[in-house]
C-alpha cells in the first residue's frame, strides 16, 4: 500500500532527483511538498504544495499539523 510521504525544502530539486520522484510515485507512494515558496516545483510530482516560512519551526510544525493529511514519512 502506497505512503503518504512529505518532502521538506527551501530550494529547488535537479533532473536527477525529479527522476527519483518520480520513480517513488510509480511504486504507489505519494508525496507531498512543503516549501518556502521560493520557487515552482515540477508539475505532475506532488499532490499538494504546503508554502510556509521554514525559519519558523514551531509555527510549520503546527500549521502542517492542521492540514487535513497524515504522513506516513518525512
């Protein structure tokens, strides 16, 4: 059965790790992005984009926590 997975940056990814991306959603897994919002990830990769200020770990912590999804993996 497929995860929940979100991927946690504040910089944009090369070919080769869209590739792996990629590859992770072919085995059924979804992934899920949280950003700061600094750039426009890949279309077609994650099933949602969550922006918030990565310096603020408290308050993305709590604002990811008020999302209506569950995480299998960060």
């Amino acid at each position: 059965m497929g995860k929940n997975i979100l991927i946690v940056t504040g910089s944009d990814y090369s070919k080769s790790v869209y590739q792996a991306f990629f590859d992770v959603k072919k085995l059924g897994h979804k992934l899920y992005l949280l950003s700061d919002g600094s750039f426009e990830p890949q279309k077609g990769i994650f099933e949602k984009h969550f922006m918030y200020d990565l310096r603020k770990t408290k308050e993305v912590l709590e604002y990811i926590k008020n999302q209506n999804f569950k995480f299998d993996a960060v």
